[in-house]
C-alpha cells in the first residue's frame, strides 16, 4: 500500500479537481433548483415575475450553464489568459521537478511537464485568438 502511494502521489491532483468539480456542480443544481422553485411558486399564483427576479435567475443559469446548456467556465480575455498563466506555471515547477528529481524517479515528472507546457501553448493559442477576433 506504501508503494501505491509513493508512486501515484500525482493522481490525488486530479482527484481533488474531480472533488471541487462535483462540489461546485452540486452548488449550481442547488441554485438552479430553488429558481425553478421561484418560479412555479409566482406560476402557482398566477402571476407573472418580476423583472428583477427573471434577471436574476437568467443570470445565474448562464454563468452556471453558459451558452446553450453547455457548461462553458467564465468567460472572457482574462480568464484566458488566467489559464495560460495557471498552467506555465504548472508546467514550469514540473519541469523544474524532473530536473531536480528525474534522475530518481524516472519520466513521471517529464511526462506531466510535456502535458502542461502544450496545455498552456494552447490555451496561449486561444487568447490570442480570442482578442484577435473578440466579436467572432
């Protein structure tokens, strides 16, 4: 059990992501649930909303849902490139890992800094194209 760990430490990484991202999508079907409550509960009186409240929950089930029911993430320059900076520097401290302890531990550390050196080429890639063409 000892050697499990010591040699698949790198997977609790995407465990955790997995675990905030089941966490952040329980929030947003709570929130999407209690706006559908919302409304069936001015439905039930026959009325209709109030602006307010439609703006609200039509806010919230496009950052929660983004376009077309897809789930798109914030959107935006920044968050682009928010990304690029998030994983060069992931990138970086692999590569630095492998230098300092890739001797020891084999191609792990490589493996993971060639997976998050393309990343953060593509999501650079993006950004650049998305401030190219913003109005696309």
């Amino acid at each position: 059990m000892e050697d499990l760990f010591r040699d698949y430490w790198w997977l609790l990484f995407p465990l955790v992501g997995f675990g905030f991202t089941a966490w952040e999508r329980y929030f947003a079907y709570r929130r999407h649930r209690d706006n559908i409550e919302l409304l069936k509960a001015y439905a039930a009186q026959g009325k209709d909303p109030p602006a307010e409240v439609l703006n609200v929950t039509s806010a919230a089930e496009e950052r929660d849902w983004g376009y077309r029911g897809r789930r798109c993430g914030p959107r935006g320059p920044m968050a682009d490139w928010r990304r690029v900076v998030i994983f060069g520097v992931l990138a970086g401290s692999f590569w630095f890992a492998d230098m300092r302890f890739g001797d020891e531990t084999g191609a792990p550390f490589e493996i993971v800094a060639i997976v998050m050196s393309a990343l953060a080429v593509a999501f650079a890639a993006f950004a650049l194209l998305g401030s190219v063409w913003k109005d696309r």
